[in-house]
C-alpha cells in the first residue's frame, strides 16, 4: 500500500489527475516533465530540480517528490526510501521525553481530517500512530525545538509524501533550517516575519496599506506558521505550494501572503477602514477558490521587484532568523543539523536580551520621576539591578546609557 491507504497503481493514477489548474496539460507533457524531474534528482542538479518545482504543475506527483523533497532540503542521503542512514530506526524511542508530547498527542488526535479521502478507521489510526512517531522522533533527537501548534499539519503532508525511512531526516532538516522560527521559546520572531508584509504592500500599494493601517498583519498568522497546510484543505493544492516553499528561500511564503492580500485590494476597500476586526477577520481566511498557478507567478514577480532587501523591517531581522540564513536557494544544502543548532541558541540568545532590555526600560520609565537627585538614583540602581542578571551586560549597558540619556536629556 501507499502512504496515502491506496494500492500503488491506485496511487499513481489519482495523484496524476487534475487537482489544480495547472494539471490540465496533455499527459504526454506532464509525462515528459516527470521525467525531466526524475532526471535532475538522479543528478543531484538541485538548481534545474527547483525551477521545475516552481513552474507550472510543479513536481507533479508524490512518487516524484518522493525523490524531490528531500533534496530540495538538502537531505542528499535519501535514496528514494531504500535505505536509512539511522541506526535501525527506532533508537530515538530510548531518547529522554519532549516537554512537548503532550501537546503533540492532543494535535494528533485532531490531524487528517480533510484527507485522504476515503480513508478507513484502521488507515486514519495507523497514520496518526506514524504521524505521533514523527513528530516525536523528530523532537527528542532536537530537543532544543519547541513545538507549535500548527506544526503537526506540516508533519501530516510530508508522512503522506516519503517513505518512513526518510521522513524524520527530512522533516528534521525543514525543522531546523527552514522553520526554525516558528520552534523559539517565543513566537517574537514568528511576529517579526509578519511585520514585512505591510512594508510590502506600501512599496506595491500605498493606499492599500493605509487602509489596512490599523489592522496589524497577525492575520497571516496561521498561513506563514503552518506553510499553509492548516489553512487549505485540498491535498493536491497543499502539495503543489510546498514544492515552491521548498524550492525558494523561506520569506517566500511572507511574500506569499502579501500577494493575497493585494489581490483582494477590491473587496478589502469595500470594507472602512476603522472596521480592523472585520478586516482581519476576512484577511484571515484564504480566498476561495484559490487559483495556486496565478497566486505563484504573481509572488515570484513580487519578489523579484521588491525584494526583501528593499524593506525596512528586514534591517529588524536577526541575522540567524531562517529569513536570513536561507535567504539564497543553496545555502541549507551546506547547512548541517548542528548549524540549525547554533542558529537556534544565538536566537534565544537575541530574545534574552530583547527582554532585558524591556524589563530596564519598563523599570526606568516607572521609577521616571523625578529625573534628578533620588530618582537618578534609582534609575542607575534599577539598571545595575537588570544588567547583573543579564549575560549580555556589555552590550547592554552602552545602549541602555545612550537610550536613557538620550531620555534625561530631553526633559
């Protein structure tokens, strides 16, 4: 049987049908494709394997991203399933507990409700038990990573897709070098990706942002988290988007959802503007239908003339967010698991100081007045306070003096 319940001949017919727009090419075509495909995977040609991911119909069929997925992450030890390069498979299951399965468990319960179709009882609970299996193998052997809720609609796609002996190494790579945000102790840097959108729709659209100016771009919340897979409940669709979020760099899907937003400029202007909750609650659901062809092509030209570069927010992202260290297409593929690590640990690192800084500046701003006399005294101690239980008092202390003179100054 497939990963998907179905008999392999079943299989391969029903994921060869039309599922989106773009599958209406001649089967001739899309055999000729597949094959173009297969050929770059068996080359390792990554770069020819990601142009075809992205063009029109994408990587077709499971059995072919089977083969591409993998590579795309730069999991290059995958051979399509045969073999596995971990121990015998099971060794995480002696791994001490996530904090996290729990969690997991419960998220598990609620997973493969939109599809497969058709599948029987004893399918959906031998999927969940893999799908548990997953996530869990993948979290015990990084236990740095903090779930999010979301993440098992992520997992779910890819169980479907790969054979048991590359999901984990796959889903792991994904984890620590594309999403690694999303799994902070905090969703600070989640929030920080969301705050490009509305930089994008001024530089494309300024009357549009400033409709939606009052309305903050939490909307898009679920989409960039989940790479859209909690949001769409078409298979063919979810997988057809994750061959271009695997064969882009990882802003894609912030683009992604800034094009949305611009091309539903029409309705969203129908709406006042001092109405945020209404407009954040039609910005929060997807359009449907959803035409992926045209929303692609339409955020490939969105990238390419405004890139992220251009936009102001981008100068707030730290330099180990997943934004930036896999801004270019080939820089996971020499990326190891223990780079995600460190990338991770200066990220946590980065939001311990963010909140030292907050928690000074919440204590200053309290003890304000007066600013001379006891209440300089006070600001200093408050500050010296803070900085003792910071690791990062160097850093700290010359922007914290610059700031609060700046503040004393003014008065």
């Amino acid at each position: 049987m497939e990963t998907n319940g179905r008999a392999p001949e079943e299989s391969e017919k029903s994921q060869n049908r039309p599922r989106t727009t773009s599958a209406t090419r001649r089967p001739e075509k899309r055999d000729g494709k597949a094959l173009e495909i297969l050929d770059a995977c068996e080359s390792r040609d990554v770069e020819r394997l990601r142009s075809l991911a992205i063009s029109e119909g994408g990587l077709l069929s499971d059995p072919v991203r089977r083969q591409a997925w993998p590579l795309l992450l730069g999991n290059l030890s995958c051979d399509d399933g045969a073999n596995s390069k971990e121990e015998d498979g099971t060794g995480w299951r002696g791994l001490p507990r996530h904090p996290d399965e729990d969690q997991v468990q419960l998220d598990v319960n609620r997973s493969f409700i939109y599809y497969p179709e058709d599948q029987s009882m004893k399918d959906l609970d031998r999927r969940k038990g893999e799908l548990s299996d997953l996530i869990t193998e993948v979290l015990r052997r990084q236990p740095y990573l903090c779930y999010f809720q979301g993440y098992h609609d992520i997992c779910q796609v890819f169980l479907l897709v790969l054979e048991p002996p590359n999901r984990a190494s796959t889903v792991a790579r994904l984890s620590t070098l594309r999403i690694r945000d999303f799994m902070l102790p905090t969703l600070a840097p989640a929030l920080a990706q969301l705050r490009l959108i509305p930089a994008i729709l001024y530089a494309v659209n300024p009357k549009l942002y400033g409709h939606l100016s009052q309305t903050q771009p939490f909307f898009a919340l679920s989409g960039t988290l989940t790479m859209y897979a909690h949001d769409i409940q078409e298979y063919g669709d979810i997988a057809r988007l994750f061959d271009v979020f695997l064969a882009r760099e990882s802003v894609f899907s912030v683009y992604m959802f800034a094009q949305i937003v611009l091309q539903r400029s029409e309705e969203l202007f129908e709406i006042p503007a001092d109405e945020p909750e209404m407009l954040h609650s039609i910005l929060s659901k997807l359009p449907k239908p959803l035409d992926l062809e045209s929303l692609i092509s339409g955020t490939v030209r969105l990238f390419e003339k405004h890139p992220p570069e251009q936009l102001r927010p981008w100068r707030q992202i730290s330099q180990s967010s997943v934004l930036k260290t896999a801004r270019w297409e080939n820089q996971i593929l020499n990326q190891t698991l223990e780079d995600g690590e460190v990338f991770f640990k200066n990220q946590v690192k980065e939001l311990e100081w963010a909140n030292t800084q907050e928690k000074a500046f919440k204590a200053i701003w309290k003890y304000r007045k007066p600013a001379t006399g006891i209440g300089l005294a006070v600001t200093v101690a408050v500050v010296s306070y803070w900085l003792r239980k910071s690791p990062f008092a160097s850093g700290v202390l010359e922007m914290i003096w610059k700031r609060v003179s700046r503040f004393l100054g003014g008065r």
